[in-house]
C-alpha cells in the first residue's frame, strides 16, 4: 500500500519549510491580536499596523504583564521576518548544492523547532529566562550557517574535482 507520508531520508520536503517559516514568523502576531482584543475589547488598527505597538504602549486598560507578551510577540514576529530571508536562502543553497535530503530535512525541521521555541520563549519571558531565548536564536542560526557551509564545501569540492 502507498504511503502518502514522505520518507525524511530519501524524500526532501526542505522547500515546504520555508511557507512554514512564515507561518510561524506570524504566529506572534495572531496571539498578540487576539491577547489585546480579549484583554480590551478592542481590535487592530488595519489603517496604522506600524503603530500598533505604541497604541498598545500607550493603552492604559492593560496589566503590565499582557502589555509586556503582547509587545514581546510583536517583536518576536519582527525577528521571525528579519530572519527569513536567511533561512529560505539556506535551503535554497543546500537544494542547490545537492546536500543530502535528510540534512535538509533534519537541519531545516530543526530550525523550525528552534523558531517555534524561540517565539514561545520570547513571549513568555516574564517566566522562561531570556537567556533560553539567546539560545535558540544562536542555534536556528548555527543550523543556517551550517548549511550554507555545507553548501559552498559541496560545490567547492564539485568545482575542484576534489
């Protein structure tokens, strides 16, 4: 019987990562619209969606604590689209290169994992040390940088006959 399930170590579904990169860079913002609409009553602004995090400073019917994880996710969705560019062009280099697709599947799952866990940390900072943060940032970052390396030693060595 056919299984619809692809096999991570010989199908490459790295590509599929990169709309779930964006998906989760606007996680964030889904929570925080909806923590400010249950907490207030009240709606994003579509008209000033730049301005949202000073409208959301200024309100004074929240608690610190939400205004805090409300912001935190604002930020925490800025950080998730500063960082896709690099991610997407990371597996792009290593599809190009031809690195194997359970490197890419395992080092862009990965990423994705330490993206989710950097959102979740970001925004609940009030209870999970920043320094958790860092650390998943530097990692989804050393899973990129490694993959452009991997990436530029494949065609390094192809190029060179090595």
């Amino acid at each position: 019987m056919a299984s619809y399930l692809p096999d991570l170590a010989r199908d490459n579904i790295s590509f599929y990562f990169v709309p779930a990169a964006w998906v989760l860079a606007m996680m964030p913002r889904f929570y925080a619209v909806s923590t400010y609409r249950a907490a207030t009553k009240k709606s994003l602004d579509n008209n000033a969606v730049r301005e949202w995090s000073k409208t959301v400073s200024n309100d004074q019917a929240l608690d610190s604590t939400t205004k805090g994880r409300i912001l935190r996710a604002e930020a925490a969705q800025a950080n998730g689209f500063e960082n896709l560019g690099l991610f997407a062009a990371a597996i792009a280099a290593g599809n190009a290169a031809g690195l194997s697709p359970s490197l890419m599947n395992g080092l862009g799952g990965a990423w994705l994992a330490s993206r989710f866990a950097y959102n979740h940390i970001y925004i609940y900072n009030d209870i999970v040390p920043s320094a958790a943060r860092s650390l998943t940032y530097i990692s989804g970052m050393g899973m990129c940088m490694a993959m452009f390396v991997m990436a530029g030693n494949k065609m390094r060595s192809g190029l060179l006959g090595i």
